[in-house]
C-alpha cells in the first residue's frame, strides 16, 4: 500500500535502513513500532532514518520526538 493509499489523518512512518550496498523500507502507521523497528536494526548495524508523511526525515538521535 502506498502512503496515498493511507485515510487522510492517519499519520504514516516509514523506516529506511542500508547496510553493506542494500537499502530497504518498511511502513508503519505506529510511532511506538516504527521506532523500535527502527533501533533494533540500528542495535544490528545498520544505518537507519525514519521518514513521516510529510517527508520529514528523523535520525537516530531524534527518535524520541517520535513518541511525544
């Protein structure tokens, strides 16, 4: 499902992460899940970024914002 696809108002995150030459996403509609997703894989290595609806880009180091 594409994040057009989503009901206006539901607040979608996707969760980026490369390692190694492969990069993958994953979309979650739950802050609380996209990042523990996302810390997992950074605790495995990879470098990891959550992106929101709007194209806002969130580093490791503000995922915390997220839960607010």
């Amino acid at each position: 499902m594409s994040i057009s696809q989503y009901p206006p108002g539901i607040t979608v995150f996707t969760v980026h992460w490369s390692k190694d030459g492969g990069s993958y996403e994953t979309r979650r509609i739950n802050s609380v899940v996209a990042v523990a997703k996302a810390r997992q894989l950074e605790a495995s290595g990879y470098r990891v970024r959550i992106t929101d609806r709007r194209g806002r880009q969130f580093a490791p180091y503000e995922f915390g914002e997220l839960l607010h």
